[in-house]
C-alpha cells in the first residue's frame, strides 16, 4: 500500500512531464528539424538529473541521435544492476486531418492524454522516470537507464551496444517500448517474431504489345507474377511455404472480436489462416504483398504488360534462424515456372527474430511486480513487430535476463493517427517498475522500500 500511495503521490508530476515531452516534436526522420530532437533530448536529461541520477551522459554516435546514457551504481555489492530501455524520438503524426487534435499538443481523452509519441515511447520514458523518483534517485539495484532517439526510423544504434559491452553490461534489462495485450492485463511479452523482404520480378515481353493482336499468346508480365503470388499461401490462408517454422502458441492472445477490431477488419469479411490468433500471428510465419509495380488501372493501355514486380515481407517464428527462414521463401519462389516463366528473385534484407529465456529471478521478479501494479496475474504475449536494440543489448550483456514490458497497449493507436495514453496502464506500469526492482534486489538479498 505504501508503495501505490508513493506512486499515486508522483502521478500529477508524471503527467505534467509527459506534455511538456510529448508536446515536443521529436521526429528523427530524414526532412524533419533536428532541433526538437535535441530538446526533447536535453528535456529528458535534465529530468533524469534532478530524478537523482548522478551520472548522465550523452553519446554522440554516427548515424544516430544522441542517446541518454544514464548510470547509478548498484547500493551494495551484491546488488544486481538492471538496464531501462525507451526512446525519446517519435513516428511523423502522418495526415494531420485524420487526427482529433494537433497531434503535438497533449490533449484529454478519457482517462488519458492524446498525442503523438504519447504511448510509443514517452510514456515509458516516463514511467522510467517515475520509478526513480519513488525511491529518490537510490533505487534498491544498480541502474543504467538507454534512452535513444532514433529507434522509429532505425539507426546505427542497434548495433553498438556489442562493441562497448563494459557499458551496457547488466544482470536483467528492461525493455519498456511496447505494453499491455489489453488496458487492464499486465503483460510480459516473450516473444518477436523475425522479419525479411523479399523482391520478386517477371519480365516477359520488351515492349507492351496490343492486347488485341498478341494477348492469348504473348505472356502476360503481371499474370505471371499473380500466378506465383497465389502459391504463398493455401486455400485456408495459411503460409504454404515449405520450412518455414509454426508451432502452437501456449500464451495469451487476443479474442477474434478483438483483433477484428483493432485491424480494422471489414463486417462479413474472414480472417485469413487456421490454428490460434497466437500461431497466426506470433509463432507462426506470415507473409504479405507489401508493394506492387505494374500499370495503374487509371492508366492502363489494352496491352499485354511486359514488366511486373512485387516486394514480400516475411514474419517468422523467433527462433527460426534468419537467413534459413529467407533462403526457403526464396527457394519457393525460384522454383515456380508460372506459364513456364521464370522469376527473378532478390533477397533483401533479414532481421532476426526474438525470445526471451524465461523462469530466471528477474522473471520471477516481474511477474510478481505485474501482479502488483494490475492487481492480476501476467499474461504472456508475443509480438509481429521487432525492436532490432533488443538483439544488440542482448549480445552484449548475454547472461542479463529480458523483460518487455510498459505503458502501450493495443489500444493505444501507436504509429496511427489519435495515439492515446491511459494514466492507468501509467500508473500501473510506474507500481510494477518500483516492485520489479523491490523483487529482483530482494532475491538477491538487499531491500529498500520505495
Ligand atoms: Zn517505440
């Protein structure tokens, strides 16, 4: 109780730093100004600062933002040292008229705030923030705290942390750049699946021809790459690529009302695939048409179409192995003769999937810190999405247990237009951070009380 009403006690702080953070624009994609990036940066270090952080860096690394590099040395000797993990920058609000308000200033939703970057990732950074202030700036454990500020984009970051290990060393990491399966039911997510792209193209002719005079016989460019399109996947749905890794999912997952829901999925209009949403989406593979050239039906000419190409991208399991998941879409793919044509196929680029190792004491530790904000046990989720950092902190710190969880939930709009936060997932995510840390230093023989 004494912990709940500490939180409670900071939660008017907390929130008024989330708009002063959120009504900043950092946006660190290519055309967008520097400057609020660097606010938002000096913002937040300042607030670590006075939070009790004694030692505040900022890395200045190419081809990224800067990162906040923040360290408090563990009370004790045995005290375990425990990493956090967000990000400062934020997705482009996109189309500004399908937003409910200027999507740079905070503004009211029920029982929350709407912005930009509000859910995804400030309000982790906050909750950070929240959980050092609870124990003024002398937490029970040893904390470095990593705040990026061009993870939306993507950056060089990602794969630095292997190269200065000493900094990023650490016995548990939390991860707190995603949330909740739903508002209300704290959520450890164990799981992201790997991703690739894949560009397929057919030439067929050297020139459009007559669709009259030669159609029939002349090989259709876009027909063909159709035809090869309509082998990825069975009558059912399900990927009908050959090797590619599907096993049941054993977590929790969303209800189909839900997920319709939330994709956006049109009344009368299936889901596609068979088995559980978990192996459709988590621990199954998936793979979508994501881009198609060929003529557009406001310029097409009755002519039978020389050229056409499509990039894939490939979702599979976590621990499918990222080169093997891409060679066999690829061997797919080359192996098809539509019309007897063959395809040209190009690789593009891989990035491996994720899974967290499970039933250590930073696990123990926070599913009873979850239990503790939400007042309900934890669910275990995975994720489509990849946070690639995750694979470069864990290769430099590979004994450090990874937990992934926070403030978001699905709900929550990320990377869409009218983003929101609830104060409550806040709330709730600030009493976890505090009893995670309470758990995880008492399992090693040292307390304090928040
Ligand atoms: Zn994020």
């Amino acid at each position: 109780m004494k912990l709940e009403a500490t939180v409670d006690g900071l939660m008017d702080g907390l929130r008024a730093d989330l708009e002063r953070l959120a009504a900043i624009p950092s946006i660190s994609f290519p055309g967008f100004p520097a400057g609020p990036v660097e606010e938002a940066h000096d913002l937040l270090a300042g607030l670590l600062r006075d939070a009790g952080v004694p030692h505040v860096e900022r890395l200045d690394l190419p081809d990224t933002a800067p990162v906040i590099y923040g360290e408090i040395l563990p009370p004790t000797p045995e005290a375990p040292t425990v990493l956090l993990y967000g990000h400062y920058d934020v997705q482009p609000p996109g189309d500004e008229a399908l937003w409910k308000s200027p999507p740079f200033e905070p503004t009211p939703v029920e029982g929350g705030l709407r912005a930009r970057g509000i859910a995804d990732d400030k309000s982790n950074v906050i909750a950070h923030l929240g959980m050092l202030r609870a124990y003024g700036g002398r937490p029970p454990v040893g904390i470095k705290i990593v705040i990026e500020g061009q993870e939306e984009y993507g950056s060089a970051f990602d794969d630095y942390p292997p190269s200065d290990p000493e900094r990023f060393a650490c016995d548990a990491m939390v991860i707190a750049d995603l949330g909740n399966l739903r508002p209300g039911t704290p959520t450890l997510t164990t799981g992201l699946r790997g991703a690739c792209e894949v560009v397929v193209e057919v030439r067929t002719l050297d020139e459009p021809r007559h669709s009259g005079e030669f159609g029939g016989a002349a090989p259709d460019a876009l027909l063909v790459l159709l035809k090869a399109l309509g082998t990825l996947h069975d009558v059912h749905g399900d990927v009908a690529v050959e090797g590619l890794r599907r096993e049941e999912w054993d977590g929790t997952t969303y209800t189909e009302e839900e997920f319709r829901d939330l994709a956006g999925v049109r009344d009368g209009v299936p889901l596609i695939g068979s088995g559980s949403l978990g192996e459709r989406l988590w621990s199954g593979p998936a793979i979508t048409v994501i881009g198609l050239d060929a003529p557009s039906v406001e310029h097409a000419a009755s002519a039978v179409v020389p050229y056409a190409r499509a990039k894939l991208n490939l979702r599979f399991h976590p621990r499918q192995d990222p080169r093997e998941a891409r060679d066999r879409l690829v061997d797919h793919l080359r192996s098809l003769r539509p019309f007897g044509v063959p395809l040209t196929v190009t690789p593009g680029d891989t990035g491996p999937g994720y899974e967290a190792a499970t039933g250590g004491p930073a696990y123990r530790a926070a599913l009873a810190a979850l239990k503790e904000g939400w007042g309900e046990d934890a669910s275990y989720v995975a994720t489509g999405g990849s946070i690639p950092l995750v694979n470069g902190l864990a290769k430099a710190a590979p004994g450090a247990e990874v937990l992934l969880f926070g403030a978001q939930d699905s709900m929550c709009n990320l990377h869409a237009p009218n983003e929101r936060v609830l104060f409550s997932e806040l709330r709730n995510t600030v009493v976890a951070m505090c009893a995670f840390v309470r758990e995880y230093a008492a399992g090693h023989g040292t307390g304090a009380d928040a």
